[in-house]
C-alpha cells in the first residue's frame, strides 16, 4: 500500500476515536486527504480494478458511515434540555457532518461514479427513514439522491425494481406525512423522477400505486396547499401513459375520480401557470383515453359513463372562464401581452367541444358537485350546486361577435380554427352560412391588427371543410360562393402584406383546393410580377392552382409583358417560369444580381421543379396532377414522424372490430401502381426557354464563384433544382435518362458539385472553425435530402440517381476521411481518469455551513416563492438521469459527424443499384473501420450514436449488404448491448434498428460460413433478450 493510501486509512480509523475533540482533528486530515492528488489516484484505480483487498472509495465511505453513526449517537444521548445557544451548536455540528458526507461523494464521483449504488441507496434510506436524524440529515440526503443518484446514468440502471419501489413507496409517505415541516416540493421531485425511472427502467409501477396519487391530489385539496402538486402530477401522467396500454378502464375510471379534485383545485385555489399547464395535459391525456381520435360513442371506441360526462360539462365551462380571464388580463395589464392562448389549452377545449356539441341541445344545468365541500358532502341535505350552461355553435358564434377585443376574439378564432381542422364533420352544414358571415365581418376590420392571421386561419379551415362536404343544397352553395367571392377579393388585394403573407396565399389555396369559387385570371398576375416574392406559402399556393385549374396562355401584365414583346409574346406560364426563378434579361447579370428564393430558401422537396415542368406541357394541369399523384417517398416520411399518444389511441379504436380509416391508409398505399406517361407532350419552346433560364443561373454561380466568399449550400440547391427538373422531364416521359445525364443541365450541376466539394475539402484541415460547422451541416442535410433509397418509381427516385451521379469519389473520401477524424477526435474516458485537483471553488465551497432554512426536507417554501420551479443547475434532476442518446450530450462537431455518415451510409445504399462516380464498397469500408474494435468505445455518447446509426442505415432494406460486412458490422454488437443491457432506453433503441439486419440475414446463402457467423451472433444477442 501507498505511504499516501496508508496514511487515509490510519485516518479513517481515527475517525472513531472515542474523544469528540480527536475525530475533529481527524475530520479535518480526512478532508484533506481525500483530495490530494496522489491519494485520488490510487483509490480511483483500486475502486476501478474492483479489488477488494486494497482501500477504494467504497470502504472510505464505509468508515465515513461509522463517524457519522457515532457523531449521531452522541448528539441524541446529549441532555435534551439545554440553553439555546447549545441546542444552535448541536444544529451546526449536525450541518457540517451532513456537508462532509456530501463532499465526499462528490469528491469520490467527480471524475466518474465510482462509489457502489447499493452502498449510496442504503446509507440515504436508512437516514431517511430514521426520524430521529432531524430534518438537516434528511434534507441533504435527499437531494443527494437527487442529484447525485437519480441524475447519474450508471446508477439509474443499476437500481433494482424492489429499490424503485421502495424508494417510490418510502417518499410518497413523507410527501402524505401530515405534519407542517415537510418539504414537498423537494420530496415531490424525488417522486417524479423515481416515477420515471420505475416506468422506463422496469416493468412499471403496480396499478396499486396509483392511491398514493388520489391521497396526494386529495390531501392538495384538503390542506389548501399545492406545493409540489406539478411534480406529482407530472408523475401521474407518466404512471398513466405506461399503464393505459393495459389498463385502460383502470385509467378511465381513475380520471373519473381524481378529476372533479382538480378541477376543484382549479376553481378555488391560486395556481400557477407552471401547474395549470400540468393539469391540462392530465385532462387531455384522460380525453384521449376516454375518446381515442375523438370517438363519441361506445360503439366508435369511447369510454363512456354519467360521470365523466359531468365531468366533460364542468371543465367545459372552467375552460371558458380561463379563457375569458385570460383576455381581461391582457386587456388591462400593462406592458404587450401576446394574444394567443396556448395551444395546449385550445386543442383540450376544441376536443370537449368536439364531445359535448350536439345539435339537439343548445343549454343544459349542470351540477357542479366537485365545489361541495368535505362536511357538505357527508350532509345529504345539502344540494350540489347547479349551473346553467350554453352549448353548441351558438356560443362560439357569439364569442366572436360580442367583443371587439383582440384579447377576447383571437382565443375564440383559435379554437374555431382548431375544431373545424381536427374534427370537420362536427360543423353542421346550416352553421356554415353564419359562421362564413362572420368571419368576413372580421376580416376587413383592422386589416394589419393582430387578429387578421387568425381569422384567415379560421377561414381556411372552414374552406377546407366546405369542400369535403358533398351533400350542399344547391342554394346553400350559391350563398356561400356569394361570401367566397368577396373574402377571395379581400384576401387577394391583402397579398403585398408581408406579414399576413403566409396566411393569405394558404386561405386562396385552401378556396382552390376546395373548389369554391372560378379562379380569374387576374389570380395569375400574383406569380408573374412584384406583388410578391416566390415564397414557400406562394409555391404551394401555385402547386394546387396547376393541380385544379387550367393556367391560361396569355395575360396581360403591364411591364413585364411590354418587355416580352420586344423580341415575341411571352405566354403566362414562361413568365410564371421567370417569377420563380428571378430571371432577368440577359444584360442585367451583373455580380450583384440578386438570386432566387429558391437558392437559398427551404421550399417543400421537387416542389419548384414539379410547377417548372408541367409549365413546359401543352397539357399543363395534366402533368401537374401526374407528379403530384405519387405518393410521398418514405425517405422523407420518416422524418416528419414524432413520438405521440395516438399509437396508443389506435390500439384502442382496433378493440372495437370497426373499419377504421388508419387501417386502409397503408393497404390503399401499397397498390398504387406507377400510370402510364402515354400522352405528355412539351411545348419545346418553353422547354428551351426554361433550359435558358436553368443554365443562366447556374453560369451566373459559376462566374460569382469564390473558394472562400460562395455559400456551398447555394451551389447544392442549385445543383438540386437541375437535376430535379431533369428527373421530373424523365418521370413524364420527355427524355430519357441516358440523354439527361448528356444535357448541358446536368454538366453544369456537375461543375456546381464540383465547386460545392471544394468547401469540404477546405474544412478537412480546419475542423475546430465553427463558423463553417453550422454551413456543412445545412450542406449534409441538403444533400441527403436529395436522396432517396425507395424502389418506387418516381420523381424523387430519378432526381435521386441524377444527384448521386454528381458526387465525385474525392468528395466522398473526404467527406470519409472528416467523418474518421471527428470520431477519433474525443478523448477516451480514462483520460480523465487522471488525478486531478479538487481544491477549485466549487468543491470548497461544499464545505462551508449552508443556510438549511430553505432546503431542509422538512420545511416548507416561504409563502410567495417559486417553490415549483426547477433549483439552478440541477433541473435535468427532476426528470431523472439523462439518456445516453440525448442530444445534450453532443458537441456542435459531434452534430456534424452523424449528418455526414447519415449521407454516406444513403449514399452506399442508394448507390448498389445507380451508376455512380465512387466505389461504393470503399466507402462502405472505411465506414465499417469507425467500429473496428481499436477505435470503438461503446461508452463515448457520440459512439454508441454512430454504431445505432450504421446499424440502422447502413443495411438497407430493398438493398442488402454483402454478408461479410454483416458480420463487421455485428461484431460490437454483443459488447454494446452488454455494456447498456440494463439501460431501457438504448435497448429499446437497438432493437427497432435491428429491422433492416434481419433482413439481409434472411437474403444471404444460407450454407455460406459468413452467413452462419452473422445469424449466429445475432441470434446470441436476440436470445439475451
């Protein structure tokens, strides 16, 4: 043993010397000791090496447990009548022992968690558990558990169930504990995160658990007091979501018993947003529960009874005086208030309006028991109070019309908007006319005021529905086209309003989409001058004209059209060609001519490309509805996807045997077949007019171009924009893709590649400059956004093969040869294993006597303070550990590294069926040797993200992996899921990338050696599963 480790251990045994003045000498060598370097060192090697025979930290800490039992013994065997200066030095004695113990574990855990978990949990619930250790004791283990624990990764995986539910069981009696020093927010966070941790760690909480949460919503009411109550009921709603699957009737009728509490709680207690906030996503998530996709009837899949009935009545009604207290407080508060109400609190009440409209009935009494109080509800001679209530469309008609108020009409346009968009069946046909009215009556008024994007919100809403309803009398549609033609004309001369832009271009889309009214010509003039830019909203807006109308030859539009006819007419849809692209005569390119949106905006993908095409074609709306027919590449599906509730709402709705419309979607999806292109033919002037337009542009980039000065994602988009409008030519039939990769089109996409590679290969030698990280991350997404590895034919697919054709092999080994550097970059974690000094502000700071008054765990916040709010630097604590996977934990240059192996892994996928300019197999190589057993250190956040990720894409699903690299690929696999088989989160991760795998394990030769290896290792860590 080391001179330094031998001299902590004899101090250690010194620490339960019988005299008091002795073990405070002793205390303070131990502080001394425990952070010298050399010290350090060894013991983090010792408890490392998991050597039991040689001091480590645990066994520290096993004497540290035995000083502060004995200092303990003392303080209560003391004489307990004393003056109170006395009992103030005991109080202090009794801080300073706690702080030591937390010092000491930082000290132990600071370069990583080393001290054993079940050492930690044992000492904390023994001393919460004893009462006699006094709230100092108790406070500072607590949030020792916090944050030292339940925030450390290692720890939260290694907890066992019975340790979660002891510890759930354990707090959740202290926050129910009636006497007044408790501190329950401190308590109430411990319960959420331990809540998380048991639902997502092990098999979840046991329904019987769940009268822990009534006791505490009914004691928040009882006691008049709800700190903490955001907490516990953030935990409820997890406990909720992971018990609904299973347990639906439980959760139903739990809602109806916990409910009428809250809104209690609600009506007569002070709250605050942050807990508002809370209780509407518990009464949304009891709404979907109750009516999965907003099913109203049993038979549909609804959970009905009398009560929660009620209950959809009463909240209701306090959704309606929220909201109009919401708007008397921004009327008559100082300073400017946003006019929005959340979205959260609109999408609940559109949802109970969705449930409790109902045409035959236009008010009803309500009882609202839930405001009885405990002693009147044991006195049965005492009546429920009754309310009358409106319902219908009614009140929302007379919300928009009784107030001129922005604070009291935007939350009503917002909830309009919201129900008539979620659920279109529930505005009946005879409340269209009205409704229509209305909202016209708004729209004129205070044209550029804040409520104008709402009502063009509402209205395009209520255009989209109009035109699904196909059973309009005839005399209704001719009202109706009278109130369209006149909102048309408003929203049509509001269009040069940049701010409402958006708004208007979606409200004119919506009318065409709908059919609703003969779109003029003078509609077109929108797209050929400068009544507006090409815009995103503009691009869509054009894409459903061409889809429903029939663009005109000719109109007459002042300027421009004087111009044209300089040389010969210009037809419509080559001046709609020259808007988008912000073509200029030849003699005004200069180097400050400004480029098009379309080079340095995001606009949905081939969008541009699909209206620049079908302008080309004698039948233009023909052409328009072809490449808009295909169905959405799945490459660009799978990112718009978001984790939700409505998995579970579906699973709910199959339980009633009904044909329901997710069930049709995919079968519908997947024998749709690719038509016939017979038919399309070009006008071949405006083809070699648009050829024109496209090489001016690309020719203008080129002369600009400075290695140092070009935006690099300019050049891609534009590169883009080439071969998209060569893959739509292609798609319709004009030319084949043999002449398209000879046109001058794809030359010039080709030397904006070329020139783009540049900036990747400036970038190699300066991966530390993060003014160009944030420019080649754009550039990476752009480009695998320009990928696309389905097998259905399609636009997307032929554009695809267009741009992989324009990536060189010295692009892609740089954009290799990058990839290899910034995953070596990070240092291992050993390398901070070194001994480090711990004498640094922080840690000293540990040691100094802290004010407990406000964080003892049995004290309460003092009244006024923002008790619910997260403490400084430890709000992560409050959810629990932080996933591996989480973003958090990755640099700017961490970002950068996936999005260029996300590319290279499509890009080799893609390519094994598409001549390309690279070896796809070397590339592929260089990508298996990042997870080479000498470079691979599953541990490092950034890794284990780069082996998911080759693990997901890199075999591809129509395009399988020679099966020699299936078995590179699989070899960490085992190790990974060693290393994180107790980590929920990452299993659950690994398993869903497992898919593609299994299918290339299934196309190899099944008598081959490599087949074998790889379906045997695979099939060993399935089993472990």
């Amino acid at each position: 043993m080391s001179l330094a480790l031998n001299d902590l251990l004899i101090c250690c045994r010194h620490l339960e010397h019988d005299r008091a003045t002795e073990r405070r000498k002793e205390v303070e060598k131990f502080k001394r000791l425990i952070r010298d370097p050399e010290t350090v060192q060894h013991l983090d090697r010792h408890s490392d090496s998991k050597q039991t025979k040689y001091l480590n930290w645990d066994a520290v800490f096993r004497f540290l447990q035995k000083y502060v039992q004995k200092e303990t013994e003392c303080l209560r065997t003391a004489k307990p009548s004393v003056s109170a200066s006395t009992q103030a030095t005991r109080q202090k004695k009794m801080q300073e022992i706690s702080s030591l113990v937390k010092y000491f574990i930082k000290c132990a855990n600071k370069r990583a968690p080393r001290l054993k978990c079940q050492e930690l949990l044992n000492y904390i619930m023994d001393t919460v558990k004893d009462s006699s250790n006094g709230p100092v004791y108790g406070a500072d283990c607590s949030n020792i558990l916090l944050k030292d624990i339940l925030s450390v990764r290692k720890y939260w995986c290694e907890i066992s169930q019975q340790q979660w539910l002891e510890l759930f069981s354990v707090y959740f009696g202290l926050y129910l504990k009636p006497a007044q020093d408790i501190n329950r927010v401190l308590v109430a966070r411990i319960i959420h995160a331990v809540t998380k941790g048991c639902c997502s760690q092990t098999d979840g909480l046991n329904a019987k658990f769940l009268d822990f949460f009534s006791k505490a919503i009914q004691h928040a009411r009882q006691e008049k007091s709800s700190a903490g109550l955001n907490h516990i009921l953030a935990a409820f709603i997890i406990f909720l979501k992971t018990l609904a699957v299973n347990f639906r009737i439980r959760v139903c009728q739990l809602g109806d018993e916990i409910l009428p509490t809250l809104l209690y709680i609600w009506t007569q207690h002070r709250l605050n947003d942050s807990l508002k906030e809370v209780i509407i996503e518990l009464f949304q998530l009891q709404v979907y529960v109750h009516h999965p996709k907003g099913a109203k009837t049993q038979e549909k899949g609804a959970y009905e009874s009398s009560k929660w009935k009620s209950i959809l009545y009463n909240l209701y009604d306090l959704l309606i005086n929220e909201i109009s207290h919401i708007g008397s407080r921004g009327k008559y508060s100082s300073g400017s208030r946003n006019v929005a109400v959340k979205e959260n609190l609109i999408e609940l009440m559109a949802d109970i309006c969705h449930q409790i409209f109902n045409e035959d009935t236009r008010s009803l009494e309500i009882s609202q028991s839930y405001t009885t109080t405990q002693r009147e509800l044991n006195d049965y001679s005492t009546p429920c109070k009754k309310k009358k209530i409106e319902l219908g469309w009614e009140v929302i008609k007379d919300h928009l019309q009784k107030s001129q108020s922005d604070f009291d009409l935007v939350p009503w346009l917002q909830i309009t908007t919201q129900l008539i968009s979620k659920y279109p069946s529930s505005l009946p046909n005879y409340e269209l006319s009205p409704l229509l009215m209305i909202l016209y009556q708004l729209l004129p008024q205070h044209r550029h005021g804040e409520r104008t994007p709402y009502v063009l919100r509402c209205l395009t809403e209520v255009a989209l529905c109009q035109g699904k309803k196909s059973n309009l009398e005839v005399s209704q549609k001719s009202d109706l086209l009278k109130f369209w033609i006149k909102i048309w004309s408003l929203t049509f001369r509001g269009i040069s309003s940049e701010q409402i832009q958006a708004e208007n271009f979606g409200l004119l889309g919506a009318i065409i989409q709908g059919r609703l009214i003969e779109v003029d010509r003078e509609f077109w003039k929108l797209f050929t001058g400068s009544a507006c830019r090409p815009s995103c909203p503009a691009v869509c807006c054009l894409t459903l004209a061409a889809t429903v109308c029939v663009v005109p030859e000719t109109v007459k539009t002042g300027v421009e059209h004087s111009l044209c006819e300089l040389n010969r007419s210009c037809s419509l849809k080559e001046l709609i060609m020259k808007w988008l692209l912000l073509y200029h005569l030849e003699d005004d390119f200069e180097d400050g001519t400004e480029l098009p949106p379309v080079l340095h905006s995001n606009f949905p993908h081939l969008a541009v490309e699909k209206i620049l095409v079908s302008l080309t074609m004698k039948n233009c709306k023909a052409a328009m509805n072809f490449l808009q027919r295909v169905p959405e590449c799945e490459q660009h599906q799978k990112d718009q996807e978001e984790p939700s509730f409505s998995e579970v709402e579906e699973l709910f709705l199959q339980t009633t045997f009904d044909k329901m419309d997710f069930l049709t979607i995919v079968k519908e999806c997947a024998v749709e077949k690719h038509q016939s292109t017979v038919g399309f033919s070009v006008h071949q002037n405006l083809k070699e007019s648009l050829d024109r337009y496209l090489l001016g542009l690309s020719e203008q980039l080129l002369h600009n171009y400075s290695s140092e000065t070009t935006n690099a994602e300019t050049l891609i988009r534009c590169s883009s924009l080439l071969v998209g409008v060569l893959g739509c030519y292609c798609y319709v039939g004009v030319i084949a893709e043999e002449e398209a990769y000879r046109s001058e089109l794809f030359q010039k996409a080709k030397s904006l590649m070329q020139c783009a590679g540049e900036s990747i290969t400036l970038f190699k030698s300066k991966t530390n400059e993060e003014s160009r990280i944030a420019s080649l991350r754009n550039m990476m997404n752009l480009c695998t956004s320009c990928l696309c590895n389905c097998t259905k034919p399609s636009p997307n697919k032929i554009a695809s093969r267009f741009f992989l054709r324009l990536l060189t092999s010295k692009l892609m080994n740089d954009i290799a040869d990058i990839c290899r550097s910034l995953a070596s970059f990070i240092r291992k974690p050993s390398d901070f294993g070194e001994a480090e000094s711990l004498e640094d502000e922080a840690d000293e700071n540990l040691m100094e006597v802290e004010d407990q008054s406000s964080m003892t765990l049995f004290s309460d916040y003092p009244p006024g303070s923002s008790s619910d709010a997260p403490m400084s630097g430890d709000g992560q604590s409050t959810f629990g550990a932080m996933n591996p996977l989480a973003e958090e934990h990755l640099s700017k240059q961490d970002l950068l590294f996936l999005d260029m192996l996300k590319f290279l892994c499509v890009c080799v996928t893609t390519a094994q069926t598409s001549p390309v300019s690279f070896r796809a197999a070397d590339i592929r190589r260089k990508l298996l040797m990042l997870i080479d057993t000498s470079m691979l250190d599953p541990t490092k956040s950034l890794h284990l993200h780069m082996y998911l990720l080759l693990l997901k894409e890199l075999p591809g699903e129509e395009y399988p992996l020679p099966m020699e690299e299936v078995v590179e690929l699989l070899k960490p696999l085992s190790n990974v899921c060693s290393l994180y088989r107790r980590d929920q989160d990452v299993c659950k991760t690994l398993l869903n990338h497992f898919v593609h795998v299994v299918r290339n394990l299934c196309q190899g030769d099944m008598d081959a050696e490599n087949t074998r290896d790889a379906q045997g290792q695979f099939l060993t860590v399935i089993g472990a599963f």
